[in-house]
C-alpha cells in the first residue's frame, strides 16, 4: 500500500511536467 502523501507527490510532478511542454 503506498501512502496518499506520495501520491499527491508524484501527480503534482505530473502537472509541473506538463505545464513546462
């Protein structure tokens, strides 16, 4: 089970990624 905390990590990384294209 991975924790929400890490989640929430990774899909604003995904968002900034995105953004930044």
């Amino acid at each position: 089970m991975f924790q929400p905390l890490n989640g929430i990590f990774v899909l604003q990384s995904f968002c900034s990624l995105l953004i930044q294209i």
